[in-house]
C-alpha cells in the first residue's frame, strides 16, 4: 500500500466544468489515477471565483465522487490555476558570498529570491531556472560541488493575482479542505501532451478552454514562456446561438456533436434538424455549421499567433489541447494561420483507471498537474525530506517546486 502522502487530489476549476483526479504515487514516482470525479461547474468564470458558496459546492460535489471512486479521503488538493491572470516574466537573481563550495542551499536561497520580488499584485507559482552563472562560468548545468563567489540565476518566474489566489485559497480552505498548491494550465499541458523531443526541441502548447485559451512555449526541455487570451469554447457556443437562433444550451450540443471548421463539399455535407428558440424545427447543414465556427477559431488562432510572435524562430510545432480542440479539422486551420506543424494532444503515458476518459484532450491541465505534482512527491520520499506542510496562506502561495526539469 502506497504511502498515505503518496496519494493527493488535482483540481481543475473551469468556467464549464470542475474535475478532481484522485492520484497515487507508484514506486517510480508515477501517477496513477486512482478515481475521478466530475461535475458542472458554477461560481467560476475564467478560473476566477465569482460565488464562493457556488463554487464551493461543485468543488466538494467533484471530491465526493473521486473519493467514492478511489476508496481514499482527500483532504489535500492541487489547483490548476488558468485565465489571463497568469502571466510569464524573465529575471535574474545574484547572490554574493566568500568562495565556498555551492550546496543545494545556496541553490535554494537564489531561487527563493524570486518569489521576494513579486510583493505587489502578483506572486510566483513556478520558478523555472533557466541558467546557472558562477562568478566567469556561464550556463553551467550542475552547479553542486563547484567552487565560487558570485552565483547568478536566469529564471523564468509564472505569477497569478495574488488575489485570486486567496479566493481559490479561500475557497478550498472553508470547506475543510487544505490546497497544497497550484501549477499553472499551460505548464500541466505542455507535460501532458508533448513528448520529451517536443519540449526539447521547440513546442507551443495551445490548451483551448472555454472561457480562456492558455498559451506555453518549451524549449530545450524548459518551459519558457506563458501567456493567455481572453477567448475560448464558449465564445464559439455564442457565435452558434446567435448565428442559428438557438438556445445556447442547444447551441453547444450542435457544437459537440457537429461542430467543425472544414468547409464541406455538397457530396460530404449532411441536413441536420434543429429547434430554434421559438420551438420552431428547421434544417441546417453542417457546412452552415462551420461557415459560423471557423472564422471564430481563426480569430482565436491569429491572437496566438500575434502573442506568441516573439519565439517564432524557435517553435518548431504546434499541439493544440483542451476541449475546442476535438472540433473537426481544427489541426489544419492552425497550421494554415500558425505556419507550423499542428497536432492535437491528449495526455500520453498515462496510468490508473479509465484511459478512455481521462486520456481526452479536456483532461490535460489535470493530468499533467498530477506529473508535476507526483514527480515532487517521489523527490521528496527519495531523500526523505518529508517536512512539507503547507498550513497559512503564505506558505500555499510559496509553494513552488525548483530544478523541475519539465
């Protein structure tokens, strides 16, 4: 039986849905889904609380089901943190000393440096390094066991409104629940869909959620860079209510089942019966469909790609997550707009129960929250170093997790 730290609970709170992944912690470090629980969501617009008590409501219906699934109380849970409150930003911390042989404390000590820097609005949840310095060596890879002075770190530091935050905090906590932490959608989806040459080589993980759509760039196994647009699946399902005069309710099932962005020939196009806000029944084809959906999701598209324009000579493809990212055809559109390879994601080497469902590409976030949250978990069993108890507010939004190799 697996340590009773070795098994946690991942949250996912978005605009449409919240999800809580029971996971355990195998003997390598990891995770298998253990139970999952699923429920509408309501209080929460963008990852933002807008109703506590609503909010609050989804989140212990979403817990109750995994822990009916897995057997397991939880009582710790991990978000997945989304919306354009999420922001990305390079530093560079110093720290100056007599020569001394570098430790993992002096390493410990130039990371930290970086959460004292984001006091105001904002406050890191990741803190990437991405460079060692010492005094006239430059990017150095291992630092432990050499001797130096002058250590400087290039990190790439993710912050979220400290506000926000402490609502979700807030959240969680008044309902008898502790929040060990939270890792940022866009990281957790680059982890989950991309293989180990995809974040090595150059990738762009697009993760289209309803309210939002996430943006994180990897590059030489590091994730380098996060962004987010204000647009998603939900600005779709309005465009469908509006443009075939459904409810929108009706409109978002007509854009699961039938929605695409590929213009269709008459010999592939098919008559599809609707009912229209009056009650009245009429008949619309699934090229009608498209002409409404595509050029949405090619204004979607042309927002990545003018926000993510800065890497463009080193983005080698594209994978597109999230749940607008099952629409028919979408791979193409994209790469037509973004000039690169496209493919979609879904979490891959995923182990545990249900792979049918949890392994769909509206997973991924949850998913490769649970990788990066398990790899901390093994870590941290492996040397022993088991003194981790997030309690205040300050220590949960502290929580980070240095030298990850993503």
């Amino acid at each position: 039986m697996a340590p009773r730290r070795s098994v946690f609970a991942v949250l996912d709170m978005g605009s449409t849905k919240v999800v809580c992944l029971a996971v355990k912690v195998n003997d390598e470090g990891v995770p298998e889904v253990i139970g999952v629980g699923y429920k509408p969501s309501e209080g929460i617009n963008g990852g933002a609380i807008v109703n506590k008590q609503s909010a609050g409501c989804s989140v212990l219906s979403s817990i109750d089901l995994a822990e009916q699934v897995s057997a397991q109380t939880i009582s710790q849970v991990y978000v997945t943190v989304s919306g354009c409150g999420v922001k990305s930003s390079n530093i560079s911390n110093e720290v100056l000393s007599n020569v001394h042989e570098i430790s993992e404390r002096d390493i410990r000590r130039i990371m930290l440096q970086t959460y004292e820097k984001f006091s105001g609005e904002d406050i890191a949840i990741h803190n990437v390094p991405m460079a060692y310095h010492l005094d006239n060596l430059s990017n150095i890879t291992e630092l432990e066991g050499l001797y130096g002075s002058k250590l400087r770190a290039d990190v790439h530091a993710v912050t979220v409104s400290k506000l926000a935050l402490v609502n979700i905090e807030q959240c969680i906590t008044s309902n008898n629940l502790m929040m060990g932490g939270c890792v940022a959608e866009s990281y957790a989806s680059g982890l989950a869909c991309m293989t180990d040459d995809e974040r090595e080589l150059g990738t762009l993980v697009i993760d289209m959620g309803s309210n939002y759509t996430s943006m994180g760039f990897f590059y030489k196994g590091k994730y380098e860079h996060a962004d987010c647009i204000p647009f998603g699946g939900h600005h779709i399902t309005r465009d469908v209510s509006y443009g075939l005069c459904v409810s929108l309710k009706d409109a978002e099932s007509i854009k699961v089942t039938h929605g695409s962005t590929m213009l269709f020939s008459s010999e592939d196009d098919y008559p599809i019966e609707i009912c229209d806000v009056d009650g009245e029944l009429k008949c619309v084809t699934r090229a009608d469909i498209a002409s409404i959906i595509r050029p949405r999701v090619e204004e979607i598209l042309e927002f990545v790609k003018s926000r993510v324009d800065e890497h463009r000579n080193v983005v080698s493809k594209v994978v597109i997550t999230g749940g607008c990212s099952k629409l028919l055809g979408i791979e193409k559109v994209a790469s037509s707009i973004l000039n690169r390879q496209v493919r979609v994601g879904t979490p891959i080497n995923l182990k545990g129960m249900w792979p049918e469902y949890v392994g769909k590409p509206e997973m991924s976030a949850a998913v490769g929250s649970a990788m990066l949250i398990a790899r901390t978990f093994y870590k941290r069993q492996c040397t022993k170093n088991n003194s981790h108890h997030p309690g205040s507010l300050e220590k949960v939004l502290r929580w980070i997790i240095t030298k990850v190799e993503a």
